[in-house]
C-alpha cells in the first residue's frame, strides 16, 4: 500500500488505514504535515512554521505497519504498479504497490503569467509563507530608511491579488500589522498611510461564501483600510507595481510588496498519472477520478483532495473525507467485504478570518459574521490543528497577538528578506 503526500489527504488515509493487514509506505516531499489553512499566520508573523507543520514521522510514531520515506514521486508505472521516486541522496527508487492513494495536492497557477511570480510571490507552503513574512516586515523597515516621499509610499503600498479566502486574510493582517501592531515601533515611517489594496475580477469579496458574508467581509476590511477592488484584472506585475485594468480603462499601481492568492492548478504529478493510465483531466490539470475516487479502468489507484477533479471546492475536509474514504476501500477489500457506496462529501462549511475578532463562517443555512463568526473559527482551528504540543503553543501566540499587540516571529534570515533574488544573485 503507498501513499503519496503527508498532507490532509495523505495524513489521513494513514491514520484510517490503522489496523489494515498492510504495509504502508507514505511517500512526501516534505517532512512535515502542513496545516495550510492557518499559512496565513505564519506570513503576518503570528505563528512560527513549526506550530503549523509538526514533523509527520513524530504525527504517525509508533505505527509499526508503516513506513515514511522522504522524496518526490516522479512518474507512476500503472501497468507495472509502481511509482518512481527522486530522492534528496540523488538517487531514484522503484517502489511497488498493491493500491495507490495519491494526495498530493495542488500548485499555484498564474494563469500562463509565469513572469508575474518573481515579483508577486503567492502563499502555498513555508518557503512561500516565510518569504513573504520577509517582504513584508522587510518593506516596513524600508519604508523608515527611505527619504523619498514617492519611493516611501511604494514600500508602504501592498497589493494582493485575488480576494478568495486567502487573500482576504493576508489584507486583513497587513492592515493589523500597519495600522495597529506596528504602530509606535518606526520613527520615520508613518504606517498609517501604508495602502493596502485587494484586487479581484470578480463582482465580490470570497466568492465561495454566501453572498451575505461576502457584503460583511468587505465592509469589515474596508473599516480596517482596506481599499477592496473588484471587477479589476491586474494584467502585469514587475518589480515596483501592477498594471490593472477595469471596464473604466487600465491603471497603474505603484507598490513593491504583491502577493498573488488567484488560482490554483494541479501538480505534474497529475500529468504523468494521466499519461500512464489515459485518464482525463480538467481544465486545471486535475484528474476525473470516478465516484469511488478511483482512476476509470484501475480500480487500485485512487486520486483524492486538491489533485482531483470534481464538483466539491479545494478544501481541506474534501482531501480528509477522501482520504479516509479510500483507506477505508482498500480495508474493505483486504478483507474480502463487497465494494462499499460512493464517495459522498459531507459539508462541514468555510471560513475566514478578517481580522483578530472579525471572521466570516458560512455553515450551510447558518452563517455567522463578527466576533461569534471568529470564535467559531478559533475553537474549529484548535481543534483540527494537529498535535497537544502546537496547540497549546499556537493557543499562546494567539493571546500575544489578539489580546495584545506582540508579533513573536517577525525574524527574517538575509536569504529571506532577499528571498528569490539573492538565491540568484548567489547563483552568479
Ligand atoms: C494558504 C492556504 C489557505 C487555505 N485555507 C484553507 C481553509 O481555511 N480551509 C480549508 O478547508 N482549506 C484551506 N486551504 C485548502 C486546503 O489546505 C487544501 O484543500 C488541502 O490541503 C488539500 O489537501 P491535499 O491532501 O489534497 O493536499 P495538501 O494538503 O496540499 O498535501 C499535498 C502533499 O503532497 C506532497 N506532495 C506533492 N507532490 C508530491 C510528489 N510528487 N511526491 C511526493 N509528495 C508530494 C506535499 O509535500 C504535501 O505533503 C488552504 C490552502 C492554502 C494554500
């Protein structure tokens, strides 16, 4: 039994596959569980990386039926029944399977842009959050040092782009952080004129949510600074701004921090998977599984999470349920049981936060707004994140940072406040 990816999908079909007469070999190119939804944290400075990616082999300890391996899949054999695996030593591995869970998620996608991601970094994983914590304290501290009014206001202007829940959340704590955390600490920099702007082409704020809670969201991040602009398509980035256009006409931003939060697309893992077996995919990479989230025609590989294609929304509950799902499948059959009923997903609802205090929750029929939407979000996050040890430390960081004013992990390394830049300029 392989799976690949120790994220939502991966993580738990492991922990439903305790007991099954297996051997279980989980295959990630990371060491670590992300817990992607409070990514959003680790960027503004609330968090550390740690308490939002407890390492898997600590998460998974003590499952003697289980082995972790630490690579990248490469290609899958689906005739041959094995995948091949780039390993960080350099070599390459042919590891065997009876049955395939793949849950390796998704990428970002720029929508053929490429050149935009340099200068607009986007928000997947730590490198991404850590990066972009160093853009965006680093753009402050330039902010002081700057004595030209017009270069001030470039580092002091942040564009976001894309107002999912993402976005939303990254523009509501840049405008905590300028107008309310920070303020004080800079003597020749006034955060209070720090603009932060959020551009979507589309008519509302987080579309996937009820249009009530959209209408809430954006009056509550309008209240906080945040100058919200929708119907706007930005049609270049590069170094020092964004490019725009609108049914008005186009625009220039001028603004050295951009963080892109538009799509996203499916890894190429997908691509190989789809050469090996034939299988279609949607218009973002992703693969037709069929309803019991299998590979049409290859009923040992299953496809769940990001990297399937279907009609429920990328999120971290459908990866989970999937998860468990095809566990569950593959103990059946071990044990000699008929095949089961299809997968079914079970709508547990979205969230995202705005502000501290400030969060929307849209539970089916039930949605919540302000400080109640909030404390939902607070209770339902403690309860999913992964691991007593981080959620007693993240509990502390929130008190800190909620109740007071204090940002614990504001450090950033000079490889990151350079990030991608200096990695080339180290290059030459
Ligand atoms: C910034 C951000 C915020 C989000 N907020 C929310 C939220 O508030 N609520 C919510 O429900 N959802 C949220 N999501 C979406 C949610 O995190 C995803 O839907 C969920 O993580 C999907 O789970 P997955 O298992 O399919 O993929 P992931 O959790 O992304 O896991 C993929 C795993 O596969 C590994 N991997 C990838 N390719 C390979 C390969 N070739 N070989 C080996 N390993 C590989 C990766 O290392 C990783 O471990 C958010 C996502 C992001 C990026």
């Amino acid at each position: 039994m392989v799976i690949v990816g120790s994220g939502f999908g991966g993580l738990f079909a492991a922990k439903a596959l305790r007991g099954a007469k297996a051997d279980v070999t989980l295959i990630s190119g990371t060491t670590y569980h992300l817990f992607e939804p409070l990514l959003y944290q680790v960027a503004s400075g609330i968090l550390s990386e740690g308490e939002v990616a407890p390492p898997i082999r600590e998460i998974l300890k003590g499952r003697r039926d289980l082995d972790v391996r630490l690579g990248w899949v490469t290609d899958v054999d689906a005739k041959a029944k094995t995948v091949l695996v780039s390993s960080p030593d350099g070599r390459d591995r042919t590891v065997p399977y009876d049955s395939l869970i793949v849950a390796a998620g998704a990428q970002n996608s720029y929508f053929g842009n490429e050149h935009f991601a340099e200068h607009a970094p986007s928000l997947k994983n730590i490198d991404d959050a850590l990066e972009l914590r160093s853009r965006i304290f680093h753009a402050f501290e330039m902010a002081d040092l700057e004595e030209d009014a017009e270069a001030r206001r470039r580092w002091l202007t942040f564009v976001l782009i894309g107002a999912g829940p993402t976005g939303v959340e990254m523009a509501g704590q840049i405008a905590e952080l300028a107008h309310r955390a920070l303020r004080g600490q800079y003597r020749h920099a006034d955060l209070s004129q720090a603009q932060i702007i959020l551009i979507d082409a589309v008519d509302r704020v987080l579309p996937a949510f009820d249009p009530s809670l959209s209408a809430k969201a954006r009056k509550q991040l309008t209240k906080m600074g945040v100058d919200v602009r929708l119907n706007t398509r930005v049609v270049d980035v590069d170094a020092t701004g964004v490019e725009v256009k609108t049914a008005e006409g186009g625009e220039r931003i001028e603004a050295n921090t951009k963080i892109w939060a538009a799509g996203v697309a499916a890894p190429t893992l997908a691509t190989r998977i789809a050469a090996s077996t034939g299988v279609e995919t949607d218009r973002a990479g992703r693969i037709r599984v069929g309803p019991d989230l299998t590979v049409p025609g290859y009923p040992e590989i299953f496809v769940v999470g990001d990297m399937a294609a279907s009609d429920l929304p990328g999120v971290a509950q459908v990866a989970m349920q999937g998860g468990r799902y095809a566990a569950k499948t593959v103990k059946r059959r071990l044990a000699g049981k008929p095949e089961g009923k299809p997968f079914k997903y079970f709508d547990k609802g979205n969230m995202a936060t705005i502000s501290r205090f400030h969060a929307v929750a849209d539970l089916g029929k039930l949605h919540f707004g302000g400080i109640l939407g909030w404390l939902l979000w607070l209770v339902i996050h403690l309860f999913y994140l992964i691991g007593f040890k981080n959620k007693v430390t993240t509990l502390m960081h929130w008190t800190v940072s909620f109740l007071g004013r204090g940002r614990s992990e504001r450090i950033s390394t000079v490889q990151q406040i350079n990030a991608r830049t200096a990695l080339n300029r180290l290059d030459r």
